[in-house]
C-alpha cells in the first residue's frame, strides 16, 4: 500500500471528516501539497500523507505554513472557490506514527495550534485495498480539528447509525464509516453470539458497500453459507439466506427443529 492509495481514500473519504471541498495534488511553488481541503466554516487545510514515520514531516509543515499564504489568489483559482479564511490555515500531518520530537516542534511558537498529527490504521480489503484509515487524533492539543466517530459506545441504537450509513453517497466514505462507528458495533454483537457456537450456529458479518449484515451459520470457515440473517439495506430485514449452501440450509432446518435451539436463537431479536 503507496502513500497515494491512503491519499486517494481519504480524498473520496472528505465529508467524513467534516471537509466539504479539496483538490489532490495541488502545485504550489514548487510545492505538491497532497489535498488542500476547506471544512464547513471555509478553514482550509494543507493535508500531508506518509506511509511510515517521517522526520521531515514537521520541517513540510512548517514550509506550507510560510508560503501558501502568500500564493492564495492563485489557489483559489485553481480550486474555484474564494471565500477561504487564510489566516485559520492549519497542516495536519496523517502517518502511522511519529517520534517525540514531531510533537515538540509543533509546539513553537509560529507553528503552536497549526500543525496536527493523526495516527492512521490501514484496513485492506480481500483485494488489497484501502477498505477503511481508522484515524486516531495524537496531539499535540488535546483535541484535532477533524470530526472522527466515536468508535464504540455502550448503548446504542443500531438501526440508526445505519440510517446514516445510507446516507453517506461516496463509497470510500461508506467504508470509513462503517469500520469506523459500525464494524465495533456488530462485532460486539457478534461476540455476545458466541454462546450459539456450542450448538453449531456461529456468528458473521458481512460488507457488501450498498449493505451489510449479521447472521448465524453452520460453519465457521467460509464467508458464503447459509444463514440465518439480519440484513441492513435500506431497510431492516431478517430471515435465512439459502443460496450458497442448500444441504446448510437443511442443517439449519434440522436444528431449528430443536425446541431448545429455537428458544436461545429467540435472544438475536
């Protein structure tokens, strides 16, 4: 995974952290800033990826802070938007980690409360891809100016974070949200589920980017069996899912059978 694969997510992935217009690759004197981004209230940001700790990140940061100003006439052109509130510009600086001393600097005086570090966790889907960043806000204020969801509470209303899951038209930034503020949710379910395991029913979950889902199956190996299945897709639908695996569904039917069987799978409503 480049340093573009993370850039070019999070790019698709803007209006979920609160940005609402951004250009990639924007040349500035000489300068390649990765994604010049305006939030809701027109602050912009200068938005700097690396795929591994950097010592020069802080020096970047700094650079941007001392000439992109000066070239905002021609930056506004470019992105055909005028109303930006220059003098809030801020770098946020996203890798997977940094040293002490990335946190220090940022702490001098012509870079104090401009400068931003967030630590990302790459998820890669089966196709090596970029499924979702995982970002993680690390300093040096005690809050960033990104929005990130929450990542887990303790009660919640499941269907209504999905209600705003179908919200959300960009598919990177439907993957973001649900491995940020979903994916938590229904693997706290699914271990909740673990019980069934004694009875040959074993929790799932799956993403199919216009929906997902958690259900029960026969096997604990392969990702298509039948199941018995929530869905989320539009609307909330539940049942058994056949199509994969007709001698698991007759498995399924023979335990459902069992009076004690349908009794316990009664507690997933």
């Amino acid at each position: 995974m480049n340093e573009s694969e993370i850039r070019d997510f999070f790019y698709e992935a803007l209006p979920t952290y609160g940005l609402k217009h951004g250009k990639k690759e924007l040349s500035v004197a000489g300068l390649r800033i990765d994604i010049f981004a305006i939030d809701v209230k027109h602050m912009p940001y200068i938005i700097e990826f690396k795929k591994a700790k950097n010592r020069h990140m802080v020096g970047q940061a700094a650079q941007y802070l001392s000439l992109v100003p000066t070239y905002k006439d021609e930056i506004e052109k470019s992105i055909n938007f005028y109303d930006i509130r220059w003098d809030k510009l801020r770098i946020l600086c996203i890798a997977p980690e940094f040293a002490d001393r990335d946190f220090e600097a940022a702490e001098f005086k012509p870079l104090k409360g401009r400068v931003h570090f967030y630590k990302f966790r790459a998820v890669q889907n089966t196709r090596n891809k970029v499924f979702s960043l995982n970002l993680e806000y690390a300093g040096p204020s005690n809050k960033g100016p990104l929005m990130l969801p929450k990542k887990l509470v303790d009660e919640f209303d499941l269907w209504s974070v999905a209600e705003e899951f179908y919200q959300i038209k960009k598919k990177e930034a439907r993957r973001e949200y649900f491995a940020v503020k979903i994916l938590p949710l229904l693997e706290s379910i699914a271990r909740d589920l673990k019980d069934f395991e004694a009875k040959g029913f074993y929790p799932h979950i799956a993403y199919y980017d216009q929906f997902f889902t958690l259900g029960l199956r026969p096997d604990n190996k392969k990702s298509h069996r039948a199941s018995i299945r929530l869905m989320f897709s539009e609307g909330l639908s539940y049942g058994f899912d056949l199509t994969h695996a007709p001698e698991d569904g007759q498995k399924l039917s023979t335990q459902l059978k069992e009076p004690k069987n349908l009794k316990s799978l009664s507690k997933i409503r």
